[in-house]
C-alpha cells in the first residue's frame, strides 16, 4: 500500500487543508499520515477563527520520530499545502530530504498556497519562499492560475500561455506542474478548467463551474490531493487529471445542489473513488 506524508493545515470543523485531503486519499485505497502545520478552528475565509500554528522544529522532531522506529522508508510521497510560517517552509524541504535519504523513489508534491484568494490569509514571506525555494525542491507542483503567475513571473491569459509557464517551472526542477484552476480568455465563463504539464505533454480538460453565491474553500486541497493518489495508484498523466477534474466535479456538485458552503466530501466519497461522469482531456500544442 503506497503511504503519504500529508503536511498541511487543520480544520476541526469544515474542509481545508489536511481536513479536505486525508479522507478523499484514504477512501482511494492511500494510507495518510498527517502532519498538521495549523490546528484552526475553521478556514480563514470565514474573517475569524482560533487556533495555533505548529512550531516548525517540531514539524521536523515527528518525523525525526518516525524515523527512529525505522518506517520512514515506507514513504511514497509528500504532500505540503497550507504553510504557517516561512519557517514551516524550511522544515518542509528538510523533511523532504530525510524521507528521500531512505527513500529516494519517493516523490513531494507541492501545493504552493499563497493566499491569493479573497480571505485566504498566509503570513508575510511564505509566498516569497515558494516562488524561491520550491520548484527545485518538488518532484510536482500544483498551483492556481494566480500561483502560476507569481512562481514564473508572468502574465497568463490563455491556455498556450499557461503551457509555456509551466515548462519554464519544470525547467527549474518538478516533473508535472497540475494547473488546478486555469483562467483561459477563450473559454466560457461557466466552464472550470484545469491543465497538467509536462516535458513533452500538455492536457486541457473542463467541467462545469456552479454558480455558488460564494464558492466553497478546499477545492484545491482536495484537486492536490486526488491528483497525487492516482498518480501513485499508476495513472498516466492524463488518466489522473481526467479522475481529478470528474472526482472534484462530482464533490462540488452535491455540494452545490444541496446548498452547502462547506464541501460535501463524505457524501461523495463514493464519486471520489468512482466517478461516474467524465470529462475528456484533450492535448495542446503550444508550439
């Protein structure tokens, strides 16, 4: 069974971080362990919530933990999301070098969240530290449209555009840049799209996008986190985008028709692992 370091915030109510991966990777046959670099009370959209932010050293001792009973070769993957700190930033790529040191197959996935969204509150310097330090460290990383921009630098308005911004990250280090949710002057405004990356290919896929009266927080948690799992589970590159974009599908919808803010990730457990509708990625050629 393929096992995943899960390094991400915590929610004790709703779904974000770690609260809208671990249960979608569990329930797709991934064991998880989670390391939780936040313990809010709820995400930060809300304007308001308690909570503490793990130390970074102590990020590091937990590992340092699993290490010292001989398990942390059992490894597959790293996932890091929400970042507390800049200082949970470093711990993260020393942690990446501990489980590579016993583990060099193993892979890190890196989210880079950078509180781009309206109420998405990250501290001072930890978006300066993903667009420095993360790409040569990832093996895959799996930013917005607006993380995109500021990893490379550029202004990104259509899909050509998007394909030469993520060839010019991998260049700097990761394998497959997942673009979660790409901002194409040329598609319909009620379609969300979605673009994965690599060397020699380039696949464009789309789903429907819900007119929520305010869109529900995790999504991209949750995209990261699906992504990474059928990767893992032997997916092509375009065979995980196509589950990613139908699984995520499937969740925002229940979501949407029942009314809710917070994702409905329990009652589409099932789509999650098996979904039903599927959404046909097609290649681009940016050349």
């Amino acid at each position: 069974m393929n096992n995943v370091l899960s390094i991400q915030s915590h929610v004790v109510f709703g779904h974000a971080g770690n609260s809208a991966a671990v249960f979608p990777m569990r329930r797709m046959g991934i064991n998880v362990w989670p390391l939780n670099t936040v313990q809010f009370s709820n995400h930060t959209q809300y304007g308001r919530w308690t909570g503490s932010v793990a130390d970074a050293d102590e990020l590091t001792r937990v590992i340092e933990g699993i290490g010292a009973i001989g398990v942390l070769s059992r490894c597959n993957a790293i996932l890091s999301g929400y970042l507390g700190s800049p200082e949970q930033g470093a711990a993260v790529v020393e942690i990446v070098r501990m489980v590579k040191a016993v583990n060099p197959k193993a892979r890190f996935f890196c989210d880079p969240v950078m509180g781009t969204t309206s109420g998405c509150n990250v501290e001072p310097g930890i978006q300066e530290f993903l667009v420095s330090t993360m790409p040569e460290i990832a093996d895959a990383m799996t930013p917005n449209h607006i993380e995109l921009q500021k990893l490379t630098g550029r202004t990104i308005e259509t899909v050509d555009e998007a394909v030469a911004a993520c060839r010019e990250l991998i260049a700097r280090g990761p394998k497959v840049v997942l673009v979660k949710h790409l901002i194409d002057k040329n598609s319909r405004a009620d379609t969300f799209n979605m673009l994965a990356v690599t060397e020699t290919e380039a696949w464009f896929a789309q789903r429907p996008l819900y007119p929520f009266a305010r869109q529900p927080v995790g999504v991209g948690d949750l995209t990261s986190a699906i992504f990474l799992a059928r990767t893992l589970l032997g997916d092509s590159v375009r065979g995980a985008l196509e589950h990613t974009l139908a699984a995520v599908n499937a969740v925002v919808r229940t979501t949407f028709q029942a009314g809710r803010y917070e994702l409905e990730i329990v009652a589409s457990q099932d789509e999650i692992a098996y979904p039903t509708e599927r959404f046909p990625a097609l290649g681009v050629d940016s050349e």
